[in-house]
C-alpha cells in the first residue's frame, strides 16, 4: 500500500516522502471521520476529497476506494511505532521499548482517555464501520504489510534477520494482534474502559509470556 522504501532504507523520511504520508493520513482521517459519522453508504469519495481539502484526482492517485484510505491509517500507526521502535534507547530491553512505541502512539502522554459519554456515539460508529465487508480485506491487507514492516524495525533492535530468523516475526505478529484485541476490547466494553490502561495490561502480559490468570 504506502510507499515506505525511502523511510525504511534510511530511518528518516525525507520532504517528498513526508508530504505525501501527511496527505495519506490526511485524507485516511478524513474517510474515517465522515464514515464514522454519517455511515459507510453515505459517504463518497467527492466528500472525503473535498474534507481533506483535495481534489478527487489526488485522493485517486493515494487510494483505490474509500476502504484502502481508511486501512491506511493502521498501516501508518504501525510503521510509525515502527520508526519508534528503533529511536528508542538502544540498551533498553525490547518489550519497554516496543511499549513505549505502542502507547506513544496509540494513546499519546496528554490526549484524554476517558472516553467521555458524548464519544459513545463515536464509538458505535466505529464498531459499525468495522463490520463492513469491503473494509475487512483492505484492512488485512494492511495489516499484513504493518507486521512486516514491525517485523524489520524488531529484527534491525535484536539483531537477527527478519527473513530468515522467527523471532522478529512472531513479535511483530503478537504485537499487531494485541493491538487488535486492545481495540476492540475497548470499543466493545459495557462500561467504557480507556484504550491506553487495555493497551499497557496486554502488553505486560505478552513480554511476561503469557501467563495463566
């Protein structure tokens, strides 16, 4: 999906490739907000263009259909955690550090967690867009493409070959699916449970191996 190559080949991303991640998230938010909002049926490419503050030639030339702009907003956050990943302090032990990355992200030190009453409706929005068929494959796909790039920045941290070593790999793929489960354990909760706590109690239990309760 996004162009990463220059990003990943040199850990800082230059003007070019900067612009056009800000335009990717840009109009990624853009479809998420309207389809949260007003309903995956009732959202067009025209809107999400014209929210974003773009034509519609330029929303084409990013993505294919309003379900891969909004897939694109995982796969950013997750190379994102990835870029975190290997700023880190390097004697500092992996899980701290991929902890660091995913809270840094996912709930940023300042943003409210509260999940006030009046972002009820935000959430049930959410829930319902994620139900929708033609945002499932886009959003696999992309997360296919997060885990591998997860994948790299863990193998570069560890020393090992994201190739050819499982390592890498399985802790990139333990990181994306406590990420999932986090998501959607806070969306899906009776009583509204704040994203970063969920975050922070799994991945505690992933570094500590998974213990039985």
């Amino acid at each position: 999906m996004a162009p990463v190559d220059e990003t990943r080949a040199t850990g800082q991303p230059g003007l070019r490739e900067r612009k056009k991640r800000q335009t990717r998230a840009a109009l990624s938010q853009a479809a998420i907000r309207l389809c949260v909002l007003h309903g995956w049926a009732d959202v067009t490419v025209e809107q999400i263009a014209a929210e974003a503050d773009v034509s519609v030639r330029t929303f084409r030339n990013y993505f294919a259909s309003k379900a891969e702009a909004i897939a694109a907003s995982h796969l950013e956050r997750m190379l994102l955690i990835a870029d975190d990943l290997l700023a880190r302090p390097a004697g500092e032990p992996l899980w701290d550090s991929l902890r660091h990355a995913v809270l840094g992200r996912f709930a940023p030190p300042g943003e409210p967690q509260d999940h006030a009453p009046h972002n009820e409706r935000w959430r049930a929005g959410v829930r319902l867009m994620l139900t929708e068929p033609a945002l499932a494959g886009e959003i696999a796909k992309a997360g296919a493409a997060a885990q591998q790039g997860l994948a790299a920045a863990v193998a570069r941290r560890t020393g090992t070959d994201a190739e050819r070593d499982v390592h890498p790999k399985l802790v990139a793929a333990a990181v994306a699916a406590g990420c999932a489960v986090a998501v959607e354990h806070s969306l899906r909760a009776d009583e509204t449970v704040p994203l970063g706590a969920v975050l922070t109690q799994v991945l505690e239990q992933l570094a500590a191996g998974l213990p039985v309760p």
